[in-house]
DNA sequence: CCTACCGATCGGTAGG
DNA sequence: CCTACCGATCGGTAGG
C-alpha cells in the first residue's frame, strides 16, 4: 500500500491521470473495428502515444484488457436500462422505455465501443473470464424475462418468452452490424420501430 | 485449358477429389468456432490431414478460402429462400416460409459453417472481395424487400420499411450467436416464434 | 512509462 | 501434395 501510494503521489487516489481509461477506450474501439484478434497491443498503444511495451504496465494482458471493456460495457447498459425502467408498471410503456435505453447505452458514442465487445468477442475469452462475462450478461437479461413475463400475461405476447427475448434482443443488438452514425434513423427511431414491430403501436 | 486438362486427367473434369471441398467445409467450421483471424492455415491443414503448406495448392491465400466460404453461404441462402417463397401469393404466407427457410439455411448442417463466415466475417475482407459479398447479399435482401412491401400494402406492418427489415433479419441472423443443436427449439420453432411476434399469428 | 529484446507463431513460397 | 524454410509480426518481459 506504501510502494503504491508513492507511485501515484502526484495525483489523487484511485487516479492514475486517466491513462488505464484511455488505453481501454482506444481498445474498445480498435477492438470494435478490427475485432480482438485482430488488434495488436501496438495498435493500442499507438492510439494513446505510447510506445508497445507500455500497455502491459496498466494491464497484465490483452486479455485483461478485452475482459474490462466488455465488463464495462455490460454495466453501462445494465444501469442505464435498470435506470429507465425503475417505477413504470406499464409493461407495453416500460417495454418502449427500455428499449430505447438499450439501443441509447449500445449505439450512443459512452458506450458503443464497449457494448461492440460484449456481444461479438466472447469466444476470445479464456474460460473464467467468459463464466463471469456470462453471469453478468444473465442478470441483465433477467430484466427482459420479467418485463416479456408480464406482457404475456397483459395478453400481449404468444408463445415461447425464452425464444422471444432471444429475437427480440437479437434484433437490437444485431444493430451493431449495420448502424451507421451518419444515417438518419439514431437509436431512439431504431427502438420505436421495435416496438411497433413488436407490440403493433407505440404505447 | 489443355494444361489445366492434364492435371486432372485422372478424375472426372471439375472434381478434384473434393479436396477444395474439404478445405472449405474445415475451413468453415473453424471460422464460425474460431473466427477468421483466430483460425491458421496450419489448423484448416490439419483439420483434412494435410502439412502446413499444402492448402495454398488449392487456395492462392487465406483470404480467397474466406471468400469462397462465404460466396458459398450467400448463395445457399439465397437459393433456398427464393425456391421456397417461389408460387407464394399471399405474402403472410410468403413471410413463414421465408423466415423458416433462411432459419434452416443458416443453422442446418449443411450451410451453418458457411452462413456465419457471412454474417461475422465481413469485416476480414479485402476491399475488393468485399464489395462482391455486398452485392450479393444486397441481391438476397430484395427479396425481403419485396415482401416486406406486399405486407405492408396488406396492412400487416407499419413505419420504415427499411428499418423493419432490418430488425427481422437482425432477430434471425442473431441465432447464430446463441442457437444450440442440442437445444429444444429447431430453426423451423424459431423460425415460427418470429412469425408470430411480427404478424401476430401463424398465417 | 521507455528501451531493447525474446520466443513463438503465422501466412506464404521454392522446389521437388 | 510434402519438405524445408523465410520474413514479418506479435504478446509479453527485464531492467531501468
């Protein structure tokens, strides 16, 4: 505690000038575009003006790095969606609200670099961090079963709700493929049209 | 063509023993298992019983077995969701046997390899090759297209067009993330579930 | 955080 | 299709 606090002597606890951010927003991006493989650790350390060697003083590996972009990626969404949807009982109203909040978290220039890695880099993992990756993802999804549950039960959905979260999460996340910042619908347009498509008008 | 005849001379004209064939089929296993940059030459060698440097006597490089695997995946697709939809009028109906006909192209045994270098892959091409996977897929999307434009002359959707297609295909295309073989739900059931969130019922 | 470097791996090729 | 190999690249480390 008394080596590290000499390190950082210069700055404010828990601040390490904002470096380790930096490296994880260059590596939430690099790994959005290029895919995690395909980004070398000099690629990120370019980005932030370092030279190649430096990353590995914040991070103990490129794996470490990809596990704290998309653990970071599965809060901002988890929070931003649990946010949206406190204290509306409305199942077709929570449904529009929440999904709005996860295509805002997904596409929206906090989060979008992140949430690329959760949902197209799992398979790089190594075992236990994709166990904890998983559980993380779990309990965000448990918002949506509760929220279709209810749904159903308002008369408003058929069927399988295990199989209809999967669609429906699909649709949204497949946004990540084709959204293009510059185009003219942004993630609230894409959300509606969701909720049309799901629940025949907008509530 | 003479010399290219000589070669062959053992075999009937077009067959090369289905070596090619087995360096595609091995190659898109572990493109959808591994992803593309993840996946060496050396394993896709490995995979059909051949030494490291021998599948460049197929293939001129790693790039060109990505683009045949995926040229291959657009075109089962394809021809299989058009051979089914073909003397469809009504475009409810059109719309569930299109949607249970792409479900078994892209997750059946004999296309799954081949459909998700498609849709996860596109990012490794080269500019050129790229564009020619861009222009076939855009070929295959027409014929969503057109339907999704003949169900909402019937009524049957409402808001962007484009954007609706999007969702759907989205929703589809997301299985390839989480579809288990050994799950209880079959590309037909999943393909069904999506019909009935978007047209309310099974036509 | 940099310098200097290592061991391993990889796509691809020459020549047969 | 194999043998033998090359040049480049990459993740990571020691020492400062």
């Amino acid at each position: 505690m008394k080596a590290r606090a000499a390190a950082a002597a210069a700055r404010p606890a828990g601040d390490d000038g904002n470096r380790r951010g930096d490296i994880l927003a260059a590596a939430g991006r690099l790994f959005r575009e290029k895919g995690f493989k395909a980004t070398t650790t000099r690629d990120i350390a370019a980005a932030v003006g370092m030279r190649s060697g430096s990353p590995f003083y914040h991070f103990k590996s490129k794996h470490d790095m990809l596990l704290a972009v998309m653990l970071d990626g599965i809060r901002t969404i988890h929070d931003s969606v649990e946010a949206a949807a406190a204290g509306i009982a409305d199942p077709r109203q929570r449904f529009a609200v929440m999904a709005r909040a996860h295509m805002q978290a997904l596409l929206g220039p906090g989060g979008r670099d992140f949430a690329a890695a959760v949902l197209h880099e799992t398979r790089a993992l190594e075992p236990a961090a994709a166990a904890e990756v998983g559980a993380r993802k779990g309990a965000y999804e448990l918002l949506w079963s509760e929220l279709l549950g209810e749904l159903q039960a308002a008369g408003a959905l058929r069927g399988d709700l295990a199989l209809t979260r999967l669609l429906i999460l699909g649709a949204l996340n497949w946004t990540t493929q084709w959204w293009d910042p510059a185009g003219e619908a942004g993630p609230a347009a894409i959300a509606d049209q969701l909720t049309l498509l799901v629940l025949g008008d907008l509530p």
